[in-house]
C-alpha cells in the first residue's frame, strides 16, 4: 500500500508541475508581448544539440566569444530537467512538452519562465542559483554585471561569476534583447522530433546544429568525467558482466543516431535548418569548421573568433571541463584508455550509428594503439 500511495503522490506532483508550466506559459504569451519578434531583421537563433561528453562546451563557446552581438546560454534546461525529475528519474513526457516552450522563451528572452524552476526561488527577479552563469558571457557583462571588477581575460566557463553579485533575471532579459544573435546548447533534448514546434515558430528565425562524436570516445570521457560505464569496463577487466550499461549504451547510440536520421531526411519542418557536425572534423579544423557553422547559422564570423579559436586550439589546459585544448592531440586519447575487449562491444552495441557518422571500426589491438592510423573518414 505505502508503494502504491507514493506513486500516487508522485503521479500528483508531476501532474501539476506540467500544469503549472503551461498556465505559466500562456500567462506570459499575454503579458509579454515586447518579447515577441515577428520580424526577425536580420536576427539569429541557432540551437546546438548533443550529448554529454561530446565537446559540445567547446562548440558553444564558438559563439559565446563573439560577445558584442551575441547572447548565448549554456544548459539553460539543466534547472528545468531537475524539476521534472522525481525520485531520480526524469519524466520523459513532461520534459518532452516543456523543453519546447522553454527553448521558445529563452530565444525571445523571457527570463522570467526560469523562475518556476529555480530552487530556491528568486526573489524580486534576482537569483544566485543560474546553472553556469559564467558560461554565457552577456550574463557576466555589462550591464547585467553589477561591478566590473574582472577584466575580460578572467571571465569565462569555469572561471566565475561571482564578482558581479546575484543575476537579475530582469536586466538579463533587457540585456538579451539588445543581442542581434541567440544561440542555445542543450545536451538534454535527446528526441529531436520533440522540436518541431519549435522549429515551426514564425517569431523566429532558428537553425539546429547537431554535435556528435565516435561513442567510444564518449564512453571513455564520461567513464573518467562522471564514472559512467564502469561496469563495462571491470567486465574488460575480467570482472562480472552486468548488462544495464550496455543497454544504456545501446539506448544512447540509437537514439542520437535516429535524431540524425531525422535531420538529414529534411523534412519540411527541417528544410535547410539542420547541420551534422562531427566533433573530431572540428578538433582537426577548427577554424575552417567554425566558418562553416557561422555560414549555416547566417552570423558573421569575426576575426576575433578565429584568433581566439587559434589561441585556444594550441594550448592545453586540464579539467572535465577545459575548453582549451590540443587539437591534433585531444581526439585519440581514448585509444589508450579503454581496453581492446571493451572497444569490441562498444563497436557492436553502436555499429549502425558509427557507420552512419563515418567512424572506422578497428580490428585489433595493435591497429586500436597506432595513431597514425585515423579512425575518422573524410
């Protein structure tokens, strides 16, 4: 009885998160309509789709430097998948509805939705709990930057942002509307096809950019970035063979695979709005890939872009999260980490979704440690 009774209230509190959200939407589409742009001008919005581990912070910051024209926000759906996730588990239906409106809003620079699923809630439109508020540059400028404490060199993803005080959520929307550009990364809409309302929205002018990478690279990040898939790895090892990281695995590779065979299918609702783009083709040209994104997404790309994509592709700096890296080092480093037998299944478990994204199988061991030998078609 106690297990039905909390499923029950859990059945409760999703349902009204879900109502809540909406009523709350529809109270803003009729109190904001200065955030609506029917006539886009020029304007901008580029949504960039991935995974985890997939270099996607990197590909983000690609925009988040070109900060005179740009507003750009990383994981903004972080705070919005916390809410709808109970007693661990994420309620695939509810973000499946929310995600669209949220990224919606966001794009017209309504802040304001955020509140409801901040902990705790802001107060007067002013927070301290922003997901990676030093990850979007305008957020940690002027004028939505109370102090300027910091020069431009000490900002930045992982740098901080706590010299400018709590955000408020009002000069942040104000700041965000004097933007020509907006560009959005998530890594937590994993059905692409759930964007189609999105994609359809007159008051905006948007494009999608999906990030992808080889799944055994993923698989050994996120090993060492979250100690995801260790299960796999001890069965390698010789330990014992469990199959729930497998089926994740699985889960994983098919799903990314399908959004991509959707994207490149260009359906009507997609027609010249989508781009593939494979992490490793950016590692080896970032500069030629950045152009190209630049061009796709119709924002001109800058000299002060390609120098800082030069600056940050010859130095390597260390942490999970670094956004400075080797390039023509970075993309192999996998192939000295995970064991041969564990390659294997991983090439198996995937084989339809690397072969769609151009990755070369090996076939053995010696061919897995020898870098001369690129695993990556042209």
């Amino acid at each position: 009885m106690k297990i039905k009774y909390k499923r029950v209230i859990v059945a409760l509190v999703t349902l009204c998160v879900i109502v809540s959200f909406q009523s709350g939407v529809n109270v803003l589409l009729k109190v904001s309509d200065k955030y609506t742009v029917p006539d886009h001008g020029g304007q901008k919005h580029l949504l960039l789709l991935a995974t985890t581990r997939t270099g996607s912070s990197f590909v983000g910051e690609l925009f988040n430097q070109q900060r005179d024209n740009m507003s750009y926000l990383y994981e903004p759906l972080y705070q919005v998948e916390r809410t709808l996730t109970l007693d661990g588990k994420i309620n695939e239906t509810a973000t499946a509805r929310a995600y669209p409106d949220v990224l919606r809003q966001l794009f017209l620079c309504n802040f304001y939705l955020l509140e409801s699923f901040m902990k705790p809630h802001p107060v007067s439109n002013t927070t301290r709990s922003f997901f990676r508020r030093d990850c979007s540059s305008f957020l940690c400028d002027e004028p939505v930057c109370s102090t300027t404490t910091k020069s431009l060199e000490e900002r930045g993803c992982g740098k901080g942002c706590g010299h400018c005080g709590p955000l408020n959520l009002t000069k942040a929307s104000e700041s965000c509307l004097q933007k020509k550009h907006r560009v959005i990364k998530v890594v937590r809409v994993h059905h692409f096809h759930t964007l189609q309302p999105l994609a359809e929205e007159t008051s905006l002018d948007i494009k999608f950019i999906q990030l992808v990478r080889d799944p055994r690279a993923i698989v050994a990040s996120q090993m060492e970035a979250f100690g995801r898939y260790k299960n796999m790895k001890n069965w390698a090892m010789g330990g014992k063979f469990q199959e729930d990281d497998f089926k994740k695995l699985k889960t994983s590779c098919d799903t990314v695979r399908a959004s991509a065979e959707l994207g490149l299918s260009q359906p009507p609702w997609l027609h010249r709005r989508y781009m593939l783009v494979r992490y490793e083709d950016v590692a080896r040209f970032p500069v030629q890939k950045a152009a190209e994104m630049y061009q796709f997404s119709g924002i001109p790309f800058t000299p002060q872009i390609k120098s800082w994509i030069l600056n940050s592709t010859s130095t390597e700096t260390r942490g999970a999260y670094a956004l400075q890296k080797n390039s023509s080092t970075h993309i192999d480093k996998w192939r000295s980490r995970l064991p041969f037998k564990l390659v294997e299944v991983i090439q198996t478990i995937c084989e339809p979704t690397m072969k769609l994204f151009g990755y070369k199988f090996v076939t053995s061991e010696k061919m897995l440690r020898d870098l001369s030998i690129s695993l990556v078609e042209n």
